[in-house]
C-alpha cells in the first residue's frame, strides 16, 4: 500500500505550511519590532527598580525599627540615658554645620 498524495493534497500541505511560515514570520517581525524591544526593556527596568527599591525599604525598616527598639523600653517610653546622648550629639552636629555655612557666606 503506498502513500500516494493527489495534486489536491499536496495543494492543500502547500498552503498549510505558508500559512505557518507566515504566522510564523509575523511572530519575529512583532517580537524585533523597536516598539516591543523598548517595551521589553522597560518592563525589565521597572522590575529592577521595584525589587530594588522593595529591597532598600525592608532594609530601612529593619534599621528603623531596631533604632527605635534600641532607644524604648519594653513599654514603650524613651530610654532618656540613651536619647539624650544622641540628642545632643544631632544638636552639636548641626550647629556645627551652621557655623560652617556662616563662615563661607562671610568670605
């Protein structure tokens, strides 16, 4: 038994495989189109930006809480041997930027 194809059926197989080539070629000339390689990268950009910018909050939360954690009681009130140093120290620094800033505007 042989597998003999009519002229029809190769007609057919013909026009079938150029409507996949064709499918197919649009498929490329979309994915190299400029509009879609900007619209790639942006997208990859903005992954970017949020995972880094996810992972700059946790770290700044992380660090915020445990400052806190570290200038509070158990209940919650400020642990004055602890603020006072600090607050004085932020007092003396910027005052000390203050006196910098009026020395330049004088010269």
């Amino acid at each position: 038994m042989s597998d003999a194809r009519t002229p029809a059926d190769i007609e057919a197989d013909i026009v079938r495989r150029r409507e996949e080539l064709a499918a197919a070629l649009d498929e490329i000339a979309m994915r190299v189109h400029p509009k879609t390689i900007m619209a790639g990268a942006k997208s990859k950009v903005a992954a970017t930006v949020d995972r880094t910018a996810g992972r700059a909050y946790v770290a700044v939360n992380a660090k915020v809480s445990g400052a806190r954690a570290s200038m509070t009681d158990e209940e919650g009130a400020p642990r004055l041997e602890r603020v006072v140093p600090v607050a004085v120290v932020a007092v003396a620094v910027v005052g000390g930027l203050m006196v910098l800033s009026l020395r330049r505007r004088r010269r």
